[in-house]
C-alpha cells in the first residue's frame, strides 16, 4: 500500500493527539503538511509554535522543533527565535481565542514589523479547548457557553486588522476550501514578511453543539460554506451583511523591508 505522502512528517513515537473526531484543526494540519511537502520545507529549520489551545497543539505532532507554551505569547517566542536565527523557518498555529483575544496586541505589533513569520490561524469561532466560550470572533447572537441569550458583540475581523497594522501576506480560507487554503498556506510558507492566513473551522464539540444544536461536522462545515463569499463578490455587500459572513481571499501580497532589530551596531562590528 502507498504511504501517506504527509506521515513522515509526524512526530513518531510522540503524544496521542487529542482532536474530538470531525475537528478543523487536524484539517487544517493537513493541509500545511501538504503545503509543506509541495515547496519541498526543510523540517530541520523548522520551528513551529503553539500557545494553548486545541489549534496550539500542532506543533507538538509534527517531527520539527516545537514550542508549546503560553496562551497569547505565541509571537514574541518567534520575535526572539527570529532575531536571533533568522535563517529559521517559523510557524505559528493559533486559534482564534490565542491570536486575536490575549495575543491580540502581539499580532499587531508583529504585523507593523513585518516579521519574517507564517502565522495559520484556525478561526472555529470560539474558545474551543476551554469549553466553547465566546470569541472576538463569534458571529453576533450565537450562543456559546458564556453568551446563553446570545452574542452582543459584534465580530472582529482578524484580516482587516491585519492589514491595517501591516502584514504584508494576508488571506482566509476556510475548511470547505482544501484546494485554496492548502495554496494560501504555500504562498504564506515562501512569502518573506509577516504572512496570516486564517481559516474558517469546525469545532463540533465545543461550538457547533451549543451555537447550533448540532456537532456533526459536515453541517458545521456547510454552515461555514453557506456564510462565506469571495472578496469579489462582498463588494456589493453591505458592511452590517458582510460582519455576519466570511470573506475568503487572497487579499494582500506585497514586498516590504523585514524586521531584523536594531540597526545599532557595536564598535567591535565596526558599525
Ligand atoms: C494565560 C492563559 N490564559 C488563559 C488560559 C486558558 N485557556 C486555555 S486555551 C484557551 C482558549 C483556546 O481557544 P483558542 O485560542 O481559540 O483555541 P482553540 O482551542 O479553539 O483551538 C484559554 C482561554 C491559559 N491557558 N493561559
């Protein structure tokens, strides 16, 4: 039987994986694995990063150095491993909760530097490993553990902050997509610069159960279908329509200076 082109690499002998059956996130694995194998990415020079969060754990299945650690902190780990060994590949693996709640000021200040990084966010909407909570990102009246009547708040929209702030490589995508989010994510992989790509998610345990009565994932992952429009076609989309949709695209490429330090040098360099 032909091996699974992806399996090698996967830690061996590592942790057992702990995604609830139907989950995005082991997805969206997927498809970096694949992104990963077409642009042929050295797994010696690969550093990939979690926080916490059901997202976060990637890095620690994949044969590759690994950090797993603080809920938030994601990018001042890869601001450091950056400065110091620029030469390093660095991944983030993010959810929602971890890139644009807590860790909401680090993405900006990493966007307005254009660091040198891959950040794949898995947005599913919601805090998925701490027991569905409400998210920056939750669509307004779902209800989640910590909104029983209902969401109030009206959604963030991760790429446009981005944008704002500068990131250079910005695109969304979602579960429904392979074929596109798995591009995206190869374009982000040799992008130099500060490269987001957020995809839309399943989390049938801990979002779609509450939010809406079901945790079958094919229905969780036609609800997001139904809700997404391409960028072309928002353009004749009201602003309040568009808040409660997901726009996918590949909405910006673009070559700027790297963030590499200080320029400061010390006498003995001869600066
Ligand atoms: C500093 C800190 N604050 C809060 C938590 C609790 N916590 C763990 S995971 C999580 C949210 C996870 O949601 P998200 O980042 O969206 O990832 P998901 O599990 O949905 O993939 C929270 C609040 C923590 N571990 N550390």
């Amino acid at each position: 039987m032909k091996e699974n082109p992806i399996r090698k690499y996967i830690r061996k002998g590592g942790l057992p994986h702990f995604f609830c059956p139907g989950c995005g996130a082991a997805q969206v694995m997927n498809y970096f694995l694949r992104a990963a194998d077409d642009i042929q990415l050295d797994f010696d020079k690969l550093v990939a990063i979690g926080g916490v969060g059901c997202t976060a754990r990637i890095p620690v299945y994949l044969d590759a150095e690994a950090l797993h650690g603080i809920h938030g902190r994601t990018l001042p780990w890869a601001t450091g491993i950056k400065l110091h060994r620029p030469e390093l590949n660095v991944v983030i693996f993010a959810g929602d909760g971890d890139a644009a709640a807590i860790g909401g000021n680090h993405l900006i200040q990493a966007a307005r530097r254009n660091l040198d990084v891959t950040m794949i966010v898995v947005n599913n909407l919601t805090f998925g490993m701490t027991g569905g909570q409400v998210a920056p990102t939750t669509l307004l009246d779902l209800h989640t553990t910590t909104t029983p009547y209902g969401n109030a708040e009206k959604p963030f929209d991760l790429c446009t902050l981005a944008m704002a702030a500068g990131a250079t490589f910005v695109s969304r995508w979602n579960t429904f997509r392979p074929r596109q989010a798995t591009k995206a994510i190869k374009k982000a992989l040799l992008h130099r610069g500060f490269a987001l790509v957020e995809i839309v998610s399943q989390c049938t345990t801990n979002f779609g159960r509450r939010a809406l009565s079901t945790g079958d994932p094919c229905k969780l992952v036609q609800w997001i279908e139904d809700r997404s429009v391409t960028m072309e076609k928002a353009k004749g989309l009201s602003e309040q329509d568009i808040s409660q949709r997901f726009v996918l695209g590949n909405f910006i490429e673009k070559v700027e200076p790297i963030f590499e330090g200080s320029s400061i040098r010390r006498p003995e360099e001869g600066g």
